[in-house]
C-alpha cells in the first residue's frame, strides 16, 4: 500500500480477502502498529522500501515482518530500468533480518539481471513490462526461471 492513511486501508484490504499487506514505512505514523493491525488481522505483514529509503525502518520492526519489497526503479510506471544499487540493499537486508523472511524485488526485473537479483537474496520477484511486452509470454517466464537457478548456484557457491 502506498496510500496515506495505512491504518484506515489495512482492514478494508483484509476484508476483502488479502493474505499478505505490505506498506511504505512513511505512509505510516507508527510503522510498528500497522504491522501489529496487519497481523491482527490474520495477514502476513510487510515493509516497501523505495530506492532512497534507508532499511533502518527494519531494526525496530523486524519480529513483525514476514516479507521486505525493496522498489528496484522508483515508483510511478513501467519500463523502468533496475537501479544497480539495489544489488547492495537486497543483500543487506538479507543479512540485516536475522528471522526468515521473504525478499521480493519489484521493478526492472528481466531475464539479464534476475540471476544477480537472485543471487544478492531475492527471493520473490515482480516482473511486468520484461514478460507482457513480450509476444511470447511462457518462454520470457522460462527464461527467467531458468535465470533464477543460476542465481541459486551462485549464492550457494558463496556460502560458507
């Protein structure tokens, strides 16, 4: 949700049949409550974090995340271009959970980078104009998926 105010929007989006309710940390005036209302009612619980945000949002809230969206472009349309930087970010919020937790990468996800997104921690990724500006829907999908098992080969060829 990137909508002001989070809190009166949460039950309305878990009324109507969400399972999972994420939100920019600044569209909230206590992140950790809308957290607390979104697991109240009975959803999984996330934090949207854009480009420029800091991941220090993360340290006061994390026994209540389930999920973390890092914004890979900055928000408002498609098409845009993978900010590298997020490659960095994606691995410091893996390490910085501590608990496990799903890490999902929305924006210029494609079949040429989805491996290096995979490989710095992502484990969800939300991809749109790389698959339906294809003619070929079910082959870019393919290809990213076969993408995605190099990016595992390479995280765990670097694990200790």
């Amino acid at each position: 949700l990137r909508v002001e105010p989070v809190d009166d929007i949460i039950p309305q989006f878990a009324k109507a049949g969400a399972n999972i309710i994420t939100f920019h940390p600044e569209a909230s005036r206590h992140p950790d409550r809308s957290l607390a209302l979104i697991k109240d009612h009975g959803c999984q619980a996330g934090l949207v974090f854009n480009p420029a945000t800091p991941l220090d949002w993360m340290d006061y809230v994390m026994d209540k995340l389930d999920i973390v969206l890092l914004m890979s472009v900055n928000p408002g349309f498609g098409g845009q271009s993978f900010i590298p930087t997020t490659l960095k970010k994606l691995k410091q919020a893996r390490q910085q959970g501590g608990q496990p937790i799903l890490l999902e990468v929305d924006g210029g996800v494609k079949v040429d980078n989805i491996a290096q997104i995979r490989a710095a921690g992502a484990d969800t990724f939300v991809s749109g104009s790389a698959i339906f500006g294809q003619s070929d829907y079910k082959q870019v999908i393919q290809a990213m998926r076969n993408e995605i098992t190099k990016g595992e080969t390479s995280t765990e060829s670097t694990q200790p």
